[in-house]
C-alpha cells in the first residue's frame, strides 16, 4: 500500500504526461536562432555563386576580345604608341554577367601597348558594376587580359641582346 506522500507525488507525475506550449515556443525559438546563421550563409553562397559566373563570363569575354583583334591581322595592332582600339564585330555580344541590367554600368576596353619594333601588348578589360554595390555606377568588378603579339616574321627577336654564354668546367 502506497503512503499519502507517494500517492500525491504519482498523481502529479500522470498529470504532467506532454509538453506545455511555452516549452514548446521555447524548443522553437531555440531552434530558429540556430538555424538563422545556416540560412544566412546559404543566401551568401548563391550570392557568391552569382559573383562566379559573371567572372567567369567576364574572362572569357576578355579572352574573346583578344582572339578577335588577333585575328585581325598585325597590321592592325602595329603602332608606335598606346592606343585604344574599337572593340571588333567578331568578338560577338557580351555576356549576360549577373545583376547588369542597363549598358551603362558595363564597360568594354581594347588597346595596345608597343613594347619594341614588332612586339606590341595586346590588353582587353571588362569592367562592371552591381546595383547593390556600393558607389553604384563605377565598376566594382574588372576581367583584364594582355597578350604579347608579334610581328609574323619574329623580327622583333633580332633586337633583343642574349648574354654572353659562359664555359664552366667540370
């Protein structure tokens, strides 16, 4: 036979079988600011991934640009000083990069830089500008390329002096 005390301490226990609703509310809110800092990061990482593929799309359209000067022929990279170029109908439309929605936050470069008679430096840039960014207008984000073209004769080999070679003993 069970005492008074032990009577009144199981009938407590029957009647506290589930959860209330503040501990309920309390599990909840724990939960969420748990899982806040998780949701956070995985809105940065599409950001982040949207980022990416504009530079990805940035560089090859930079590397495009050059192609497609290149292929114009050295007569119409050969110069005596630095000049912009206009952006050759070969290297077809740019990209469709992330966030640029209007042309004017979206810039194209081409020019080329003389380095010596017969080698020039071909350098192509694409620059653009989020609307998020801050300062909004000026390009926040830049693909650049330079290649070094030269005279198809390689002539330009002509004028560059190599050391002397040196005999060493063994």
């Amino acid at each position: 036979m069970r005492t008074k005390a032990e009577r009144i301490n199981a009938s407590a226990q029957v009647g506290r079988a589930g959860l209330s609703f503040l501990e309920i509310m309390v599990g909840s809110l724990i939960l969420a600011l748990g899982l806040l800092p998780i949701l956070q990061s995985m809105g940065e990482t599409g950001r982040q991934a949207g980022f990416s593929r504009g530079h990805l799309l940035a560089h090859a359209r930079v590397q495009a640009l050059l192609d497609a000067q290149e292929s114009l022929g050295w007569e119409t990279v050969a110069v005596a000083e630095e000049r912009s170029l206009s952006i050759p109908s070969e290297a077809g439309s740019p990209p469709d990069l992330f966030g640029v929605k209007d042309g004017k936050s979206y810039q194209e470069r081409l020019t080329v830089v003389p380095v010596s008679d017969g080698l020039v430096a071909l350098r192509a840039e694409v620059s653009w500008a989020l609307p998020s960014d801050p300062g909004s207008g000026r390009p926040s984000h830049v693909a650049r390329s330079i290649r070094m073209i030269s005279r198809p004769d390689q002539s330009w080999l002509a004028t560059i002096t190599l050391p002397a070679r040196t005999e060493t003993a063994d």
